[in-house]
C-alpha cells in the first residue's frame, strides 16, 4: 500500500524539522546543518580572515603615515618659501648685485609699518617705466633680463625688492604691505622728472604677478600690465603644483602658507582683474609650465576684457627669457610700444647695459 502524501500535521514533526525548515525558507539551502544548526567555520578559516583583515588594516595604516610624512615635507618646503635670503648669502646673489650695480641705482622707501624696501632703478630714455614684481622664492633682479633688454627701446625699470625678499625689510606675507609696496614704487617713479605719470607699467611673474593685477585694481596709475605665468588664485595654484607627487599635499602646503600670514584667499588674480578697470594687459604663459595648469591663462584673459594672451608651447614656469630669447623679449617689446607709446631715446645705452649684463 502506497504511503500517503502531503503536509506532515505539526504536532507529529520534531523541534528540529520547524527549525530547521524554517532557516532553509528564510535563509536558503546552504544556511543550516544537519539539525537546523549553522556550521560552524573551520578554525584555518577565522586565521585566514584575521590575517586578511590585519593587512588590509596595516596598509591602510602605513598609507596614512606615508602621506602624513610627505604632507609633513610639503610643509617645510612651503615654510622655507617665506625664510629670509639675503643677496649676501649666495654666491649667486653677490655676482647678481655686482652686475647689477654696473647698470642701474639703488633706491629705496619706507612702508607704512616702518620696514624699508629697496629697489634697483634704471632712468627711462623715452619717458615711460615699468615696475617690475618678482615671484617666491626671488628677488628684484629676477626680471632683470628683460628690463634691460626692454632699455635698450629706452624703457625705464624699477625692479623691486619685495618686503621680506633681496635687500628689503619686513614679513614675506604677501599681504597688503605687498600691494603697498608697488604704490610706493608708482609714487617713486612719478616723483622722478625723467619719468611720464601717465606712462607707468607694471610687470609680474608668477605670485609677482597676481601682486600687480591686486595693486592695478587699486591704483590707476599703472597703466598697463604684463602677467607672466600668473596663476588664477593660489589656493588652486598650490593644490596643481603639489598633487603630481601625493594626492592632498596642497592642504598642507596651503597650511604652511597661512601659518606664515600669508591671507591665501585674497591671493586671487582673476577677482583682482574683474574690479580693475580695462587697461591694456597681457598675459603670457607656458606649454610646459607645471605649476600652473595651461587654462588659467584663458581664466586670466576673460577676467579682463580685451586682454591679450600668449601661450609659448615650449616653455615651462621659469626659462622664457632662456628658452625663447627674441620671440618672447620681441612680444614684450610689441605690447610695450601699443600700450605705454613708443617713443625714440636711449637706445645705445641700453643696448650698452645689456651688454655689461651678459645679454
């Protein structure tokens, strides 16, 4: 006689069968043992996982010290940027006062906080100069490559020792002492019978650069200016320039920054060039430069209206005037003339000063 199919009423099915029932419903076959238990894992199992879980642990531990070691040299590095360096303490720095003293004047003043700055001027032939800003770590005699050759078309220069940077006085902050600093380098030059009021430029390159755009947009006299692989603020500029080697080393650069005054976030070129009033400006970088990313150079341009840009494909951050010689020193030449006028004087001893420079 064949046995009865069907549901096997509940009071005759043992504790186990409603258990174990039950799980392989709720969790699948594989979930329950022979009584409706889970099994247990094999103890090679649990020392495999322990291990697992250690060295992921490990890595992640060694991977956050690594970045706090190198975040730790991004610091320090950043630090060194705002350190005193007197001409006198390089060689370097003494055969460029040297060359330097052939060519051109001492001048200097003193800022509102009492610290004095000082400058190397060279007189005008034609009656129009330019200021020029250096960038961190430099000087004044940074830009003097292209000063000279721009005397040989008669311009004058004032190439200024920015506060804290060569020969001047005060704290390297690049704050509003800075933007200071190039006011008092105008009133200089309006105050010399050789120089045109109305015929005063301003040169920067890189952080010298986003400090003329600050000191333009406060101060008209400047009549034109010139940004050399100037970034559109820093914060950005700092994060592009430190992420090649570790990702998130710009904080720790911004960091250092800050805890040497520095305000970063007024160090903002591209908002400096929307409250300037339209004047003649010219921005150059380069298409190699890796600190500062190849489109600030059209963020620059659009923040001022009728700007105009060159973008050398072959320089990098710091070797125009090596690299490129007459094209680059014949734009400057060009904008200089459209925009402070041209006008003939002083040629030859120009020519003469670059000559005793090496040029």
């Amino acid at each position: 006689m064949g046995g009865r199919t069907g549901t096997v009423p509940a009071h005759r099915r043992p504790a186990s069968w409603d258990t174990g029932w039950a799980q392989r419903a709720r969790y699948g076959w594989g979930a329950v043992g022979r009584f409706g238990k889970s099994p247990k894992p094999k103890e090679p199992e649990i020392v495999m996982r322990v291990l697992l879980l250690s060295l992921v642990a490990a890595i992640a531990v060694l991977g956050i010290a690594f970045w706090i070691y190198r975040g730790t040299q991004v610091f320090r590095r950043q630090l060194s940027e705002f350190e005193p360096t007197a001409y006198e303490s390089s060689e370097a720095g003494r055969q460029s006062l040297e060359r330097a003293a052939a060519v051109s004047e001492r001048v200097s003043w003193v800022l509102s906080d009492g610290s004095r700055q000082s400058a190397f001027y060279v007189a005008p032939r034609n009656g129009a100069l330019i200021v020029y800003a250096h960038g961190s770590p430099g000087n004044g005699l940074g830009l003097i490559s292209e000063a000279l050759v721009l005397a040989e078309r008669g311009y004058g220069a004032l190439l200024i020792d920015l506060p804290g940077y060569g020969a001047s006085e005060g704290r390297r902050a690049w704050d509003a002492m800075f933007v200071e600093s190039i006011r008092r380098a105008v009133d200089f030059a309006v105050g010399r019978p050789e120089v045109e009021a109305t015929r005063i430029g301003g040169f920067g390159y890189s952080n010298g650069g986003s400090l003329i755009a600050r000191a333009a947009a406060a101060d008209e006299r400047l009549s034109a200016i010139v940004l050399l692989a100037t970034y559109s603020n820093l914060a950005e500029q700092l994060h592009h320039a430190f992420k090649r080697r570790t990702p998130g080393m710009g904080h720790f650069a911004i960091a250092a920054s800050l805890w040497s005054g520095v305000p970063v976030s007024k160090l903002d070129t591209v908002a400096a060039l929307q409250r300037m009033k339209p004047r003649p400006t010219l921005v150059i970088s380069g298409g190699q430069d890796r600190q500062i990313p190849l489109e600030t150079a059209d963020r620059l341009k659009r923040a001022m209206p009728g700007a105009d840009e060159i973008v050398f494909d072959e320089a990098g951050h710091l070797d125009f005037s090596t690299k490129l010689g007459d094209r680059y020193f014949s734009s400057l030449a060009g904008f200089w003339d459209r925009s402070l006028g041209s006008k003939p004087g002083g040629r030859d001893a120009g020519v003469g000063a670059a000559k005793q420079m090496g040029q």
